[in-house]
C-alpha cells in the first residue's frame, strides 16, 4: 500500500491524485502569446480597429500598458466564459458572430502558439508525478481550459505521459466548471477509481469545493499560483507546492 505524505498528514490507500493545471503544475505566463494573438486575430477577422485592441487585451485577461498578465482578472475564469464575453464584445458593435466562431479562432491560436518556448513548471511536478507512477497511483489533469490545449501544454512540458486522464472545460463538455463536483466524478467512473480514495491539488478554492463537493478524501492546496493561504478556506492542507507531496 502506498502513502501519500503532505506536511504532516498521512493519506493512505489513495487510489487518484487529481491536479489542477495553471498555478498548479505550470506558471501562468506562458499564456501571454496566447493572449496576444488572440487580440490580433479578432482585430482582424472581425476588421475591428485598433481602438478595441486595449479592450480586447483586458478581455483575454492582459494589461494593455506593460502586457503584464492582470491578477485576479479573466485569466483565472473558465476558458468558455471568456469566449462568451468576447462574443458580447462584439456584439455592442453589431458583430453577430456565434461562440462557435470565437471558439475557432482560440483554437486556431492554440494550434500556432509554441508552448514549449513559454511554458514554465514548477520545481517538483515532474518527480512527483513520476513517484506517483511507479507505485500505480493514477494522476488526473483537471482544468477549466479546453482539452486540447490542456494537453498540447502538457506535451510541451513533457508531461502529458504522466497522466491517466486530463480533462478539460469545452462548449460541449458533459459536466460542469469547478466548483461543482462533476469533473471529478466523471473521471472516477472512467479511471474506474473510488471517489473517497481521490485527493485533490489545486491552487484555487474552487479546487478544494469540487474536491469536497465530489467526496475526496482530502484537497490540498498550493501558493504557487492565485491564492494566499487565507483564499483556501476549504482545502485540507496547505503547502507552498506540489514538491512538499511525498510518496512512500
């Protein structure tokens, strides 16, 4: 039987680690490119002029002056909800395009950005994902960006191997945004895993309520992303990274 240490709480017989992406595994600023050419796309397809390229840098979650990612801004929400908001964006200027033309032009922008020049993880991930592997804990990715990108950023990590199952937030998905418990329990019923034998890493609150919402047997929370310990009012346990998680 395998035990998962994390500061002085002992887990054991634990079937599922379930992480969360952005502030959790990977550093934020490898969306900055991203976030740079969807504005210039949608400037583009939609002839907007350069007048709107500050609103739609805030929109995606940018400071228009130092191209600094803005915290606590619209980076840290769902990916869809920022192509709808986008959509209404548009439409205060008469452009009556759908969620699914939005969505295609974010899409098209995941498949020119090259994440492997941008992406950052941080100190630990890699071992403890490994650790986790070699004694048959299953890993799970859980994020509210889409599926694809989710796993082209893990790719060039060099990280998408390490996990059993990574699920994402698109306009079709079957289960709701964190911090509804549906992510986790849907991917449960596919690893075929026991839901109370799941713990949860994350760096947002929302990470802990899903945790607690679906019946993890403990949610821990880490301060490399979002998060100061007072925002992790639900989490278990509190370390400053996923490198502070030991496997015996």
């Amino acid at each position: 039987m395998s035990t998962v240490w994390c500061s002085e709480t002992q887990l054991d017989d634990i079937e599922l680690v379930c992480f969360d992406k952005d502030g959790t595994l990977l550093s934020l600023n490898m969306y900055i490119p991203v976030m740079k050419k969807r504005t210039e796309l949608l400037l583009e397809r939609f002839h907007l002029t350069e007048e709107n390229r500050n609103d739609i840098l805030e929109l995606m979650g940018l400071n228009p002056e130092t191209h600094e990612i803005i915290s606590g801004g619209p980076i840290h929400i769902e990916r869809v909800e920022i192509i709808r908001r986008t959509r209404e964006y548009l439409r205060s200027f008469s452009i009556n395009s759908t969620v699914e033309d939005i969505a295609e032009i974010f899409d098209e922008v995941d498949s020119l950005v090259e994440f492997s020049e941008n992406v950052e993880i941080y100190e630990g991930v890699n071992k403890v994902l490994q650790e986790l592997r070699k004694v048959k804990i299953k890993t799970l990715l859980v994020t509210h960006d889409g599926k694809e990108p989710a796993e082209k950023q893990l790719m060039s990590a060099g990280l998408f191997h390490l996990f059993d199952l990574v699920l994402g937030l698109d306009i079709d998905s079957p289960y709701h945004a964190k911090p509804a418990p549906d992510m986790l329990q849907y991917a449960c019923k596919i690893l075929e895993v026991d839901v109370t034998k799941s713990v949860v890493v994350g760096d947002d609150d929302r990470d802990m309520l899903m945790g607690k919402n679906a019946g993890a047997l403990c949610c821990i929370g880490v301060l490399t992303g979002r998060s100061e310990e007072k925002d992790l009012k639900n989490a278990d346990v509190i370390v400053q990274s996923v490198n502070d998680i030991k496997i015996k």
